[in-house]
C-alpha cells in the first residue's frame, strides 16, 4: 500500500483537527453527557470510520478496506473490555461525573500519542526482523490463554502502575478536586491535583492494553497507515462508549472468552505468516515452509464478526437469567451507574 506523505499529513491534521474540537467542547463545558449526545456523537465516529474505510476500498482496493475494517473491529472490541478497567479507575479515585469525560478525553489523547509511536517502532520491527511475528503471535497465544482463565476476575485486582505510584510519592499532591485545573497553587507551592493522578493513570493504562492490541491487529495488517487509523477510529469513539454502555458491560460475561478466542485466533494467523516468511535456521533449515496454510483477510473479517455477535449474544442470553449477584460472580463487581 503506496501511502503518499501528503496523506500521512492529512490524516494526522485531520485527527488533531477532531480531538482538539472534542477536548474543547469538554473542557468549555464540563458535564455528564446524555445518552442522546453519546449515541451522535459515537454515530458520527462510526460513520467516520465506514466512510474511510470505503475510501480505502475506491483508492487502493478491497482487500485493504477488509484489513482497515477487520483491524477497526479487533481494536473496537479490545477496547470494550477495557472501558471496565476505566471503570474502576474512575470509581477508585472517585472522579465527579461531571470531570470524567474530561479525564476520558485527556487520557486518550495521550494514549494515542503513545501507540502512534509504539506502532512506529513495531512497524520498523517487521519490516526489518519477520521472525517478530513469532514472538507476536506467541504472546497473543499466551495473553489469550491468560485472559480466558481469568475471566473478569483481574479487572476487581486493578493496582496503580509504578509510574503513577511514583508520580504520587515525589510530587506534592492535594486530596481536593479543583474543578479542571491539574495543578494548583497552594502556600506558594505548586501542587498536583487529583485529575493529574486520573488522567496519567488512563495514558499509561491505554498504552499497556496496546501490547494486546497492537500486535493483534498486526496480525490483520502489516501496513503501518491502517494499523494507525484503525487505533485512531477506535479512540475516537471510546468515550462516548463509556458512558453510553454503562451498565450493558456487567452483562457481556463471557467477553473476556470471546476476546481471548480472538487473541488465540490472530496468534495462530501470525504463526503461520511467520512460517511462510521463515528466516530463522533453527526452524525448517532457515527455509520458507510453503505448507503453513495462509488465512485470508476475508476469513478473519468473518471470524471477527462471528465472535463477536455469538459472545454478545450468548452473554446477554445467559445474564437474563442470572441474578446481580450471579452476574458479578461471572464479571467481577462493576461500578452501579446509577448511584453517583
């Protein structure tokens, strides 16, 4: 795919063009938004994203529309399963409705900043080491396997992460909110306030989601422009969803499986590109190993689809029948929406 710099520099105008509007409506007026704003403005995202990936389809073909669109997918549903992380990051530092979108935003600005330069560099790995898509498809496996016998037990054990934890113990820091502001002046002495602590908590958590993420949709596409767009559709979205699924995410109960399923289903693609690509003498001689069956982009678009519908499905079916309290047994303990 022939990606012209003059694109590159669209795309990345267009999207600071986007998130800066986004981030200014926020912060002029800071509120919980209503369901009726979330669902146009997560319209507006997803259209957006249809809409591109047809422009994929008319410049350079289908077969790179059905990687964006596949990608998009993988990245959208990883997502999901990390909005109930955000969850309990927001009810562990009692954020105020009214500043959560807020925090949402500035952490995912950050978040994309940091995968734009994770995928650089993953990228470059690819193109110059192919044996990396061994070693990505190995960790899908093992994260896939990981994630399946936790089920939603890790998202109750949510810990600080050591940046965060050392940003609370060497900078000043004040308990009290103060509205948008993340630093304060107090007695002359410049302070932290506790939306700084949230928001760096939301960058840094993204960017641990994204060792999942990106090698996954690697596993879609090796070309480094839709893997980037793929991301940044997916982010743009991912606020309106918090706040528009909230309480739909206690019922996804089997989610994790289905995640996981997927995880295991892209590891086991990149494997056997990594066979035929095959360099490594340790392995078949160093030669290419032509038998490996190759999975097409149409297939993994249908499992994708397919895994995702059964796991929606079967988990709202299955949670009908189950009392809040089965339901918490199955996902975790989640935050009640209706109670701030």
């Amino acid at each position: 795919m022939d990606v012209p710099t003059w694109v590159w520099i669209a795309t990345a105008v267009v999207t600071v063009v986007i998130f800066t509007f986004d981030l200014a409506i926020v912060g002029r007026r800071p509120h919980e938004p209503s369901m009726r704003e979330c669902t146009a403005y997560l319209s507006i995202y997803v259209g957006l994203a249809v809409i591109f990936g047809l422009g994929v389809w008319y410049t350079s073909g289908g077969t790179y529309a059905l990687e964006f669109y596949s990608g998009w997918l993988v990245e959208y549903s990883l997502s999901i399963d990390n909005l109930f992380i955000f969850i309990i990051i927001m009810s562990k530092f009692a954020v105020p409705r009214e500043l959560q979108q807020y925090a949402l935003m500035i952490g995912i600005v950050m978040a994309l900043v940091m995968r734009a330069i994770f995928i650089a560099v993953g990228a470059a790995a690819i193109n110059n080491f192919s044996w990396v898509f061994y070693l990505f498809g190995l960790f899908l496996i093992y994260t896939a396997v990981k994630l399946a016998r936790e089920g939603g037990e890790d998202e109750d054990e949510y810990e600080e992460n050591k940046l965060v934890l050392w940003v609370e113990k060497r900078f000043p820091a004040t308990k009290e909110w103060h509205g948008r502001s993340i630093f304060i002046k107090e007695n002359g002495k410049r302070m932290i306030t506790p939306l700084f602590i949230v928001i760096l908590t939301l960058g840094t958590t993204d960017l641990l989601f994204a060792l999942d993420s990106i090698p996954a949709i690697f596993g879609i596409t090796k070309e480094p422009y839709l893997v980037l767009t793929a991301n940044i559709f997916a982010l743009m979205g991912l606020r309106q969803l918090y706040f528009l699924i909230g309480g739909l995410l206690q019922r996804l109960i089997y989610l994790s499986y289905g995640l996981a399923f997927l995880l295991a289903f892209i590891g086991v693609k990149l494997i056997l590109h990594a066979m035929h690509e095959n360099e490594l003498p340790f392995i078949n001689g160093g030669e290419h190993i032509t038998w490996a069956p190759e999975i097409p982009i149409w297939l993994s678009l249908v499992v994708i689809i397919a895994t995702l519908a059964v796991t929606a499905v079967v988990s709202l079916w299955a949670s009908r029948r189950m009392t809040p309290v089965e339901q918490d047994a199955a996902t975790g303990p989640r935050r009640d929406w209706d109670d701030d």
